[in-house]
C-alpha cells in the first residue's frame, strides 16, 4: 500500500469504534469509504449485526461482495451512522464532496443519518475549500444552460474561478451517466469565498440537482495518517 492509501485504510478503521451492533449504516462511495466497507464486511463475518444503505450501485456492489447486508433506504426511518468520504473539509466540517459522482445519493443517506462521520486521507484538510473542483449533479435536459447559470452563480459568489467543465470519461469521452441519470458539471472554483451563498446559489439553479458543497452535515472528522488517525469533533 502507498503512503496515501494506508492513510485511508486508518482513518476507515478509526470508524468502526463508531459502529455497534445493530446499527443501520450509511456507506459511503470512493476509494476511502470501500477501504470502511470490506472492513465492516470483516466485522460482520466476525459476528456483528448492521445493516447497511449504500450510496452508490459501486457501493452496493462492494458491500454484497464482502458480505455487508443492505437495507433499501426507503425501508429506514433514520440511519445510525453515515460513514464517507470527502474531497475537502475544512475547519468548520464543511465538505466538497462528489468526485466519485455519488452526490446525490451522499447527500440523501447523510442528512437521514444521526450521525456523518467523515473518513479521509490528511491531504483533504484545507483551510479554504475550491482548490478541488467543485462537482454538480445536473439534468441532462438542458445543461448547457445550467453550466452558464452556475458559472454566474460563481462569479455572484466571488470564487476565483468560473470555469465550468461537463465531466466526461473513457477514449470516446463520453459524457459521465450518474446513477440518478443525470451529469455532472465541474466547478474550477480555484477558491470558495463564501461557502454559504454558493451553496444557496446553487440550488436555485433550474436543472441543478444537486451540489457537492456539504455544509452542516458532519460531525466527526477522521483523518487518516501513514501511522493512525486523529479524531476531531465539532
Ligand atoms: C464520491 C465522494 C468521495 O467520498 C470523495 O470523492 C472521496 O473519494 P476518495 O475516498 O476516493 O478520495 O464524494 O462521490
């Protein structure tokens, strides 16, 4: 494992000590997030009861492979604990997330959940969020017109950037399908100013479905070190 990952794996371990026996799950969707799956898949082979709602069909995919049981969402009333990732976080646990393309449902099973804990390498503690591009889910009905009202939205906002990217993928780059069936645009916001009102922005924005900005969702922070994890709390 490199540096990087074994940071991962650390601060996926550091969170099983938030789950108990017969807890509902949120799992999280990307690299750091399948590091928490197989190690609760692991757990559960060891005789632990939970019940997991993934927020991707990569995440379910994974979770049935290493033996995690699921539970739709819509079978729920609220989820124990929500355990993901982040692209960013910065002091007050505010997140870019959606690098993996899983916002939406990210966004869903973390505000359903008592509790988000934020599992992620040192690299994505920031003291100011934007220097990773900010990802919005949009309708593919029109999103060439969405992408000029966000980028307004940006510069409204006073980012540093406003260059907006339709998010594409393979040799052909095929525009990127989500698993709500919508796209994803790419905000270079270099530099977020006020993570608030481009938040608010944002999601009065016709075809906008939703954006990676997180902001009041976590409250526990793992960051994951080449040797352990550090904790913190709001
Ligand atoms: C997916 C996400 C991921 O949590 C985020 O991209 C971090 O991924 P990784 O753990 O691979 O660094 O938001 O939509």
């Amino acid at each position: 494992m490199t540096d990087a990952d074994l940071a991962k794996f650390n601060a996926a371990q550091a969170a099983l000590d938030y789950i108990k026996d017969g807890m509902i799950v949120g799992l999280g969707t990307g690299s750091t997030s399948a590091h928490f799956v197989r190690a609760l898949g692991e757990r559960v082979r060891q005789g632990l009861r939970v019940k997991g709602v993934p927020t991707s069909e990569a995440t379910r995919n994974l979770a049935e492979q290493v033996g995690v049981p699921l539970i739709e969402i819509s079978q729920v009333t609220a989820i124990d604990v929500d355990v993901d990732g982040a692209d960013e976080v910065d002091p007050a646990f505010r997140l870019v997330k959606g690098g993996g393309g899983a916002l939406l449902r990210e966004r869903i099973v973390a505000a359903a959940s008592k509790r988000m804990v934020v599992i992620a390498d040192e690299s994505k503690w920031v003291e100011t969020l934007g220097a990773f591009p900010l990802p919005v889910e949009v309708t593919r009905f029109g999103f060439a017109l969405t992408q000029e009202r966000v980028a307004e939205a940006l510069r409204k906002t006073g980012c540093a950037g406003d260059e907006v990217v339709l998010r594409v993928s393979g040799k052909a780059n095929e525009p990127v399908i989500t698993d709500g069936g919508n796209y994803i645009l790419d905000a270079h916001v270099q530099r977020i100013a006020n993570a608030e009102a481009l938040a608010a922005e944002l999601q009065a924005i016709a075809g906008v479905v939703e954006h990676g900005l997180f902001i009041g969702l976590a409250q526990t922070v793992i960051l994951g070190k080449a040797k352990g994890a550090e904790v913190k709390t709001l």
